[in-house]
C-alpha cells in the first residue's frame, strides 16, 4: 500500500497527456479521480454489503467486500501464512475478514478462528481432523493451522475483505491495493479515455526515451 487516488489520477494524466498535464489539458482531474474509484472497485469485484447483518451488527456506511487474489502462501514458523495487502474494517467476529480459501475455489473455504483458539484445536487431534484446515488472523498477517505449502510449487490463496469503497477514501488516504493493482488501474483508465499505454522505445543505442508517446519520439 502506500499511493492514493490523487496520485493515480495524476498518473494517468501524464499518460494520457504525453508526459506534460498543461492547463489546455482536455481531462479534467476532478474526472479521472472517478474513473480510477469505478476501475478499481470493479478489479476487486466489489460488492456492497447490507447495513446490518443477520445478527444485528452495524455495517459502516460505504463498505464493501473486495476479492484479493493469488496471494502466496508461505512458510511460517512450522505452520504456514499469507499477507493480507489491507487490514479490513473491524468489525464484531471478525467478519471483516469476510472468507479466505485457495484461489479459483471459492467453495472451500478455509475455516476462521477466533484470536488464541489454534492452540486450543491443535492439542485435539480429532477435532483438527475433522475441521480441517484453520486460521487467525493478526491484523494482515493471516496464519493457517497447518502447513498448505507445496514444495517448488506456488499456492494461491483468495481474501476477500470488507473495506470502504474506493469513492469513501479522500485524495491522500493511502489505497488498499498493490503494486499490480495500481499498473491495471492505470491500464483500464487510460483506456476509457481512448489513449494507449505509453511505451519505452529506443531512439538511439544506449538512448531511452520515456513517457513520450511513440508518434512524438524521433525516428532514427
């Protein structure tokens, strides 16, 4: 995490204005801000969610459940864990960390647990057998019963997390996304706009021309 609505949208100014924003410039910031929240809600495929749950918990006005995928699982200590790329709003049992489970089978889902009651399930053999596969969650650290690991292989897991919708979050709140989050923003929004990613090209051995569009850059 780190970048923010108003610096994407200024990002995606340059590209679509050849490098320079000038004050002739035909996109308006205020527009490009808007079509960063609508492609970024719609990359995390969010949905919102209703204002009370079954148990009468209170949802935060704006909130939603993103989907974060291909998150990799590793080692840790002798179990196994991921990181989640934003801690979710917390809410009571932790439904903000709406469900966890490998990625491409939403149906198997992993099973949560509530803070200190892994230890409980480990030292009952049985009981682990039957429920499977488990985790606590530690803020984004998210730590699984058991080791799902598979050696010289890389197994994916999916989160998906209630956080605010993108249109919640103001110019400089740091964005819940990564870096391959904020390259398929820039992407889909220079798109909508009718222009083309900006392209490196060589113009002269050892010369590299950046952030001109092709048809600007000199010919050799």
């Amino acid at each position: 995490m780190g970048t923010t609505k108003f610096r994407l949208a200024e990002e995606c100014m340059r590209l679509l204005s050849g490098g320079r924003i000038g004050a002739a410039s035909k996109f308006h910031i205020n527009e490009i801000k808007i079509s960063v929240c609508q492609v970024a809600n719609q990359l995390l495929k969010m949905e919102y969610m209703q204002t009370n749950l079954p148990l009468g918990e209170r949802v935060p006005a704006g909130a939603a459940v993103m989907t974060y995928d291909n998150l990799p699982a590793y080692k840790y200590k002798n179990v196994s864990a991921i990181t989640l790329p934003a801690a979710p709003i917390r809410l009571p049992r932790d439904v903000g960390c709406f469900s966890i489970f490998p990625t491409g089978d939403p149906l198997a889902e992993f099973i949560p647990l509530q803070m200190g009651q892994s230890g409980a399930v480990s030292r009952e053999p049985l009981v682990s057998s039957i429920i499977g596969i488990c985790y606590e969650r530690f803020g984004t650290l998210v730590q699984f019963n058991q080791d799902i690991t598979i050696p010289n292989e890389v197994v994916n897991i999916s989160a998906r997390l209630v956080l605010l919708d993108f249109t919640q979050y103001d110019d400089y709140t740091p964005l819940p996304i990564n870096a391959d989050h904020e390259w398929q923003i820039k992407q889909e929004v220079v798109k909508l706009y009718g222009g083309e990613p900006v392209a490196d090209k060589l113009v002269d051995p050892g010369v590299k021309e950046q952030s001109i569009p092709i048809k600007e850059q000199q010919q050799p």
